[in-house]
C-alpha cells in the first residue's frame, strides 16, 4: 500500500482518488479481497463436512415416546412440551362385533352431531347403514340391545357404533349426557334407521 499526502495534489496521477486516511482505494480493495480470500481457506480448514443425507437426518424419538394404542385410552404420550395426546380407542370392529365396511360408488360424506340424553332418558332403537363413531363428551352412556345384553361408556370413552343389529342409548345417570357422534356415510345414504314402530320402550322384532 502506498501512502499519499492528502495536503498536496499527486502530479504523476491526477486521477487517484483519496480517502480521509490516505489509503489509495485500489490497493485497499485488493487488500481487503486476498484476506477475504485467506479467511474463506482457513475456514474451509476448520469446518468439518457434512453430507446432505446427514443434514436431512431426522433425529428418532425418545425411547418410551411412541404412541400405543388402548380401548380405554389409558396410554399417553407426550408429543412435546405443551401437548399431550391421549389414546382414545382403535378399533377394528363394532360394539357388537361386525367389521367395518364403508359405502362404495357414491360420493363420501361425513357427519358429525352432539347428542344430549337428560337423566332417565333413552333414543330410539337404531341400526346404522353407515360406520358411526362414538365419544362421550359427559355422563354415563348405557348401549342397550335387542338380545338385552347392554355395554357401558364414560365421560372420555369412545367406540364404534353397531351396524346392523337394534341398539339404542340409554341415560341411567343423574346428570344430562352428551356424545359426539360421527358418520363415515355418502350422499343421499342415511346414517340412522328407527323400525317401524319407533317405540322407545319396546325392542324391535
């Protein structure tokens, strides 16, 4: 680097621009780009390489962390800091036993619906021509049959409803019960039949 008196003109080169300092500018730009130049080796130098498969490496997790499934939904995991995620059911047939068959060559369409039972009540016997899912949301749900053989549910439980066979939802509880049910259907294919009768007290036939 060459160093020019700012107080005076440069005869030889006119055009040489100056700074404060009295660096010439085009020395100081060569300069600064070998050192840059210098660092970029010695970095190289220093940092360990990386593959690409090791950077899109997805770390496992934790032992004891995967998610297993329970009817009673017993089993939690916690997927993270602020969120817990509690199994409620996974099931493969009904309540009453029948495999899950879902509508073919229609478009889909699902339903979703709460249900309010108050202490002492019932719904109507009841066979679904599409899968519908069941969780109850408050209360005691009793699933009474037409062979008279009843299941039981409570706040937090889930299960998938019977297809075929006449049940219907009773509330032997002092407190109103609530459900959520869902329907897996198709358009234009509905999701509850009553029998003809439609008694509340009487099993169909």
């Amino acid at each position: 680097m060459a160093y020019i008196d700012t107080k005076r003109k440069d005869a030889r080169n006119p055009t040489i621009h100056r700074r404060d300092h009295g660096f010439v500018t085009g020395h100081c730009s060569m300069t600064y780009l070998v050192m840059l130049i210098v660092l970029v080796m010695m970095a190289c130098a220093v940092i360990p390489v990386v593959s690409w498969s090791q950077l899109n490496t997805v770390s496992p997790l934790p032992k004891g962390r995967l998610l297993s499934a329970s009817r009673n939904g017993s089993d939690v995991q916690a997927s993270s800091a602020s969120e817990t995620v509690t199994t409620v059911s996974k099931d493969d047939t009904t309540d009453a036993g029948e495999p899950i068959t879902y509508p073919t060559g229609v478009p889909p369409e699902v339903t979703a619906a709460v249900l309010t039972v108050p202490p002492g009540g019932k719904t109507e016997w009841m066979t679904h021509p599409v899968p519908g899912y069941v969780y109850v949301l408050q209360g005691t749900l009793t699933v009474e049959f037409q062979d008279g053989h009843h299941l039981t549910f409570q706040s937090g439980q889930g299960f998938l409803q019977a297809r075929t066979k006449w049940h219907r939802g009773v509330n032997h509880g002092t407190e109103p019960l609530r459900f959520l049910a869902v329907f897996f259907g198709a358009k234009g294919v509905p999701i509850i039949l009553h029998p003809p009768n439609r008694s509340m007290d009487t099993a169909p036939r």
